[in-house]
C-alpha cells in the first residue's frame, strides 16, 4: 500500500485541479503536494501528472487512479460518519423510535432543512433505552421515561390514548358503549398503556376482547386498524394524519375514555460538539410541537 498521505495529497490535487489549491486545502506547501505525489509515482511505477509550462495535467493512469481513490475516500468517510456522526462538523443525528420518526418527525423535517442550509441529518432509530448510554447522536427524542444515569430527559409531549378504529368497524359492531369493545378485536401496540391498564383506569376492569392482535410499533397498529383489523389503543398525536382524514374515529369520544401521559422525553447528548445546531432544532422541535397542540 502507498502511504496515506501521498494518496491524501494526490487526491485533493487531482480533485481540486492544482497543486496550489491541493496544498492550501491541506494545509502544505504546493512542494510538499510535489513531493509525496512524485512518492506515489515512484512506488506505481506510472505518470500520475503531465507538468506543462506550469501547468499539471492527469494522465490517463492518473485520471483513473484519481476516480477509484476518491470513491475509496468516500467510502472511508461514510464508514466513519456511521460509527462517529459527531465527527462531521455540519452533520446532525437524531435517535427517536421507529413510529415517531415515520408518523411525526419526518413529514415536517422538510421545514427545518429549508431554514438550515447545508447541513445534513441522520435519523437513527431505538429500539431499547440501553442504547441511548451509547450516547452516538445529537439528540435524542425516546418514548416514555429514559431510564439513564448519563442524560437528562426533558418532558416533551404529552399524549391523549384512547381507543380508536375504521368508521367500518365501529358500524358493524355496533359501538356505542365501552362495554362493546368485548365484541371486537384488540389490537396491542408497544405504548404507554395496555388494554388492562386502561380498562383499569376508567373503572371497566371486567372487559375482555373477543380476539387479540399483538404488533410492537404503533405505526404497524394505526394501519391495522385503518385496515379494519380491530380497535387499537393508541395515541391521538401519532393517529392525527388517520383521524383528520377520517380513515380512524374515536368511537368514544367523551374524556373519561381516554388517558393523558407524557411519553415523549429530549435528551442532549453531553457528547455532541454542534451545540449551535442543537439549540435551532430544539427550538423549531418545541415550536412544531406547541403550533400543533402536542405539548
């Protein structure tokens, strides 16, 4: 193998077009950039440059040299990005669950890129707290109460669950009272709150499903109940798009069927160096949530 840094220099030479510029991006002398890519010639044994008057030029060697090392380079800083998003000055990383992110997260990131330019994110996706002591993100948006000793959680959202389903299904069963739901199927979804607990809650502890159909996102349990698969217990945050659209109803709609809880919490990575970045999405998040009644 060539030496890195004759394969750093010829690559920002052949990149840029220039000795000059190759050097001044890499912060050398232009006869520094000379010598390590007449170092990497000697050890190719091949003409990477024609100097004409001045001038340097790729050879046909050095034009298909420099296309396959500047794909390895890429892929050398995609690998790195991975494992250490926080290394990349003008990148941001956001660690949420699968649901939040689809139904929520990215319908309106559209509005926070238009207003921060050039910037790339990341969305990484939990599926347990123990990954949130890693620390590789930015910041972190989980579900429920973050279980950690090495970050704070900020409350965030507070949800309204409650039972919803197809204006189908409500029809079909007949669901008029909460004593109905006895006639259905229940759809369980990994959230705050399960069917017993609930039926617990607003005093009908005695209320069994006819069937049940277990799924561990709330993504995955919305469309099983715009499917007519069931009545879902679920969070009318995540559920707004299916609701304002008619696709679900809360066949219930009184407040004593349904329960209110902060499940949604920020953390701050202590790790993350682009606090600038940090504080603009944590003010467009805290906006976005307060313009749409979430908090």
């Amino acid at each position: 193998m060539p030496s890195l840094k004759s394969l750093r220099a010829f690559e920002a030479a052949s990149r840029l077009g220039s000795f000059a510029q190759g050097a001044q991006e890499l912060s050398v002398t232009p006869s520094a950039i000379s010598h390590q890519i007449h170092q990497l010639e000697d050890f190719l044994g091949v003409k990477l440059f024609e100097r004409l008057a001045g001038r340097t030029l790729l050879t046909a060697e050095g034009k298909t040299y420099a296309r396959e090392i500047e794909h390895a380079f890429g892929i050398i800083s995609a690998a790195t990005h991975l494992v250490s998003p926080q290394s990349q000055d003008k990148s941001f990383v956001i660690a949420t669950g699968p649901s939040f992110a689809v139904k929520w997260l990215q319908p309106r990131l559209p509005g926070f890129l238009n207003s921060h330019p050039g910037i790339g994110i990341r969305i990484s996706t939990l599926s347990s707290q123990d990954e949130l002591d890693l620390g590789q993100f930015d910041v972190a948006i989980p579900y429920w109460p973050a279980h950690t000793s090495q970050n704070k959680a900020q409350p965030l959202i507070e949800e309204r669950l409650r039972p919803l389903c197809s204006p189908a299904l409500a029809e079909q069963k007949g669901l008029k009272t909460i004593s109905d739901l006895s006639r259905v199927t229940l759809i369980h979804s990994a959230n705050a709150l399960t069917w017993t607990e609930y039926f617990r809650a607003i005093g009908h502890q005695n209320i069994v499903g006819d069937n049940g159909l277990w799924l561990d996102r709330s993504m995955m349990a919305i469309e099983a109940a715009v499917n007519g698969l069931g009545v879902v217990l679920e969070s009318e945050f995540l559920a707004r798009k299916e609701l304002e659209s008619g696709e679900l109803i809360a066949p219930f709609e009184d407040d004593q069927h349904s329960i209110k809880a902060t499940t949604y919490f920020l953390i701050k990575s202590p790790k993350a160096k682009n606090t600038s970045m940090i504080a603009a999405f944590t003010a467009w998040l805290e906006k976005e949530i307060k313009a749409h009644g979430d908090s």
